[in-house]
C-alpha cells in the first residue's frame, strides 16, 4: 500500500514562498504519474501540477494557467519526496494542496490517480 504525507503548508503573506513536500513511501513512481491539486472552500478540487515519469531520470510536467511561472516541481536525491515550490504566492492560491500517486498517463495528462495524501493547508494573507 502507498501512503502520501504532505507538509510545509502554512502562512505567508502575498508575495511569499512556501516549499511543500510529497513523501511517498512504497511507491514506484516509474511509468506512473504523480501530481499536486488543490481545493479552497465552496470550490472543486483543481489540477496544479503533474509530472510523468518516462524513466527515473526522465519526465514531463505540466502546470495549470493559474500557477504557471509561479510553481515548479523538484525532487530529492533519492526520488522519494516530490516537493512543489511556491513562489510569488497569492491571496487566490489559499487552500488544502494534496498530494496524488498512481496516475495513469492519458495523451499529454495524467488521469485516475489512485493515492491520496490528507492534505496540507496553504493560507496567503494581503
């Protein structure tokens, strides 16, 4: 069974960074896809980044309109933490960040992930 652990959300003041981190254990992330979404009160969860992995060194990301330019995806020297860096954060960008495994990739998206973390809250203050 894989289990996702997100931390590093907190609060940030608009303008701020915030470095949140995906510990997945028990997981082989090698021709699946893993990737963040995020879910504000009273809103659907939305898409923030997924990233393939066509072999451990080699991968495709994509972002949302929202983020892009803003968030990037980075990993640690062991492959077992995906991390999303947050910078030139926004009132608009608070909300609960999860973090998903086991995606299966669909053309150019990933699509039915299969692990879920619990979540990490993100609130950005004016």
């Amino acid at each position: 069974q894989v289990h996702l652990v997100e931390s590093g959300g907190g609060s940030v003041q608009t303008g701020g960074s915030l470095r949140l981190s995906c510990a997945a254990a028990g997981y082989t992330y090698v021709g699946y896809c893993m990737g963040w979404f995020r879910q504000a009160p009273g809103t659907e969860r939305e898409e923030v980044s997924t990233i393939y992995f066509f072999t451990r060194n080699t991968h495709f990301a994509s972002f949302a309109d929202p983020v892009k330019g803003r968030f990037t995806l980075g990993q640690d020297s062991t492959k077992t933490t995906l991390y999303l860096d947050m910078n030139s954060l926004k009132p608009e960008d608070t909300a609960t960040y999860f973090c998903a495994a086991g995606g299966r990739r669909n053309g150019t998206t990933c699509t039915d992930f299969t692990y879920w973390g619990q979540g990490t809250h993100v609130t950005v203050s004016s």
